[in-house]
C-alpha cells in the first residue's frame, strides 16, 4: 500500500515494492484522489520498488500532466526500474534521481 507524508510542502507518496498493474489498479484512483486534494508537488519516493509495469508508467504521465512538469518527480529509484523509464523514452521528461 502507499504511504503519504507532507514533507517540505510536497506530497511524498512511499510506494510498494511492485508495481503490477493489479497493484497499481487496487490504487490508482485513491492515490489520483488524494494528489488532486492536496494541490501540492508530488514526490514517488521509489526506494522499494523493484518491478514496474506499463499501469504504472501510465500513473507517472497522468500525475506529470496533473500537477505539471515542474511539480512532479521520481526518487529513489534502483538502476533497473530507472533502465524501464530509460527504454520508454521518459528519463528526459521525467524529473528522476
């Protein structure tokens, strides 16, 4: 399950290890709901995620698109969850580390 912090005045959403798209369906709206409420930047803090699916490349757009280029952004990721975005051409519009 994702955990939300306020940190420095940014929504810092904790997520799971995997990130299927049965994870990421069970979740999706709550998480899409609880980002619109808060109309702050978004941070995925992805430090124990070790498998995304496209459902979740999907989420990142929809986020990235909901809150804005500038207001968005991935942490925290393994070199191979960062390969994914690398091969899906996301790494340059995505704000990642």
């Amino acid at each position: 399950m994702i955990q939300f912090a306020k940190e420095a005045d940014q929504l810092v959403c904790t997520l799971p290890a995997r990130l299927d798209t049965t994870a990421c369906t069970t979740w999706q709206d709550g998480l899409l709901k609880r980002i619109e409420e808060e109309k702050a930047p978004v941070v995925f803090d992805m430090a124990k995620v070790d498998y995304i699916s496209s459902a979740f490349i999907r989420i990142c757009l929809q986020v990235f698109k909901q809150v804005g280029e500038d207001r968005f952004r991935l942490i925290n990721l393994s070199p191979d969850v960062k390969k994914v975005f690398k091969i899906a051409g996301l790494d340059e519009h995505l704000a990642m580390s």
